[in-house]
C-alpha cells in the first residue's frame, strides 16, 4: 500500500512513517523541505499520485489566530482537490480531542474549521482526535509561567505519548474509512496542574505549580470534559511517569 505522510517530517510524521515502513508499506514523507508544499501546491499532485491513503499530520507554523486558520483551510482545500483527482481512497487526519470545546483559541477553532472541510469534501475519510501529548508538557508549563510560578487549571487531561498516537494512526490509515471520527488518549486522566507538577518534579525544575481555577489554557478556560476523550476511545500503552524515567535517561 502506498501512504503518503503530509507533515512526515515532523514529531509524529517521522514516527509514523517507521511504523508504517516497518510494516511493509511504501511511505512517502511529505512537507515542504522534501519538495512538496500543500500551500503552494508544489508537488503535491506528483506525490499523491497512485497512493491509497493520505495521512494529514502537518501542523501549522504560526499560532495567530487568523494565520492559523488561513493554512488549515488553504492546506485541507488543496490537499483534498489534489487527492480527488489522484483518486486517493482514504483521507486520515489527526485533530485534537475537544477542538469544540475551546472556541476562545484560534488553534481549536482552525482545527474544527479543518475537520469541517474533510466533512464536507465527500471523500472517504476518517479523523482521528488526539489528546494532548506528553511532549508538549513542557510548553504548556511555560505558557502558564508568572514569575517562579506556573498557575494550571486543575480540570481533568488525558495525555498521551506521540509514539501511541503514531501507533494508532498506523492502524486507522490501513483500515477502511470510517466516515467520522475516532479517538486516542493516554491511559491516565489526572488534573492538569498535576500533570505539570509530576513534570517539573521529574525534571528538577524549581518552579512552583499553583492551582487556579481561573486559569486560561492558551486562551480557553476549562472544565473536566474539556481536554478528555468522550466514550470508547483508543487507550494508548505508555504511562506518563515511564515516558518521563525515558526522558530523562535519553538526557
């Protein structure tokens, strides 16, 4: 099977094209430094040629608000034109768990514009919704920091390590379309401030987490339904305490 990775460069691109190769197929990696620019569309019709699935793992390069929702909606247009005239019969994109719940951030409310294309569009599809993942604790703790103080909602998240979330999409991609969407979070739904505290414990860091229910995550307040998967979701393996041990041996 042919799948080409849009985004197959970056954090879980390149996790999921090993997956995927590792598993018998032809991958290609595609984004902009391997020639292929689904803004511009160079090259995006060559590479789309003659694959099966296409898997949208791109992230945006910008975070303003207005930016952001020009690449989803500019890359999901061309991506999916250049996809019906290849005759792509399988269209994976990755979001994240509770976009819709977070109308207050451009982010969200581009990735909710994204899936609506793929909606739309009429192509087989399926969209697989992440929960936030083990790697971007780091950013989120920096985000919330005040001084020698990061203040967190202690509303519910579910996280999950990258390399379940390539896992999961491996599978979605080679199997058929669902028509809709699924979704992938991390085996253990702890308060989000203690989320951040177990990762600036296990890294040493001084800083002190504080709790505040007032806090704004990038922008959005939260509650416990926002970040965590509805019924019935994929249950990713790794545990956030061993991925933070992994962590810290690789340093």
């Amino acid at each position: 099977m042919k799948i080409v990775i849009i985004g197959g460069t970056g954090l879980i691109g390149k996790k999921l094209a090993g997956i995927l190769r590792e598993r018998g197929h032809e991958v290609l990696a595609a984004a902009p430094s391997t020639g292929v620019d689904t803004i511009t569309r160079e090259g995006l019709a060559q590479a789309v040629d003659g694959a099966d699935v296409v898997v949208d793992v791109a992230n945006a390069p910008v975070w303003e608000d207005q930016a952001v929702l020009q690449f989803f909606e500019t890359s999901g247009r061309n991506l999916l034109a250049a996809e019906a005239a290849a005759g792509v019969r399988h269209h994976v994109a990755l979001s994240i768990v509770g976009s819709e719940r977070l109308p207050d951030t451009g982010y969200f409310r581009a990735k909710v514009a994204q899936e609506d294309l793929i909606k739309a569009s009429g192509r087989p599809h399926t969209i697989l919704r992440a929960t936030q993942f083990f790697e971007f604790v780091g950013g989120i703790a920096q985000s919330a920091t005040i001084g020698d103080e990061i203040r967190l909602s202690p509303a519910l998240i579910q996280p999950i390590a990258a390399q379940d979330v390539a896992l999961a999409l491996a599978d979605v991609a080679v199997a058929p379309p669902v028509n809709g969407t699924v979704e992938v979070a991390g085996p253990e739904a702890m308060p989000l401030d203690e989320l951040v505290r177990r990762f600036v414990r296990g890294t040493k860091d001084t800083r002190k987490v504080v709790p505040d229910v007032h806090a704004r995550y990038f922008g959005g307040l939260l509650s416990d339904r926002t970040l965590t998967p509805g019924a019935n979701p994929r249950i990713g393996a790794i545990h956030f305490e061993d991925w933070l041990a992994a962590q810290a041996g690789r340093r």
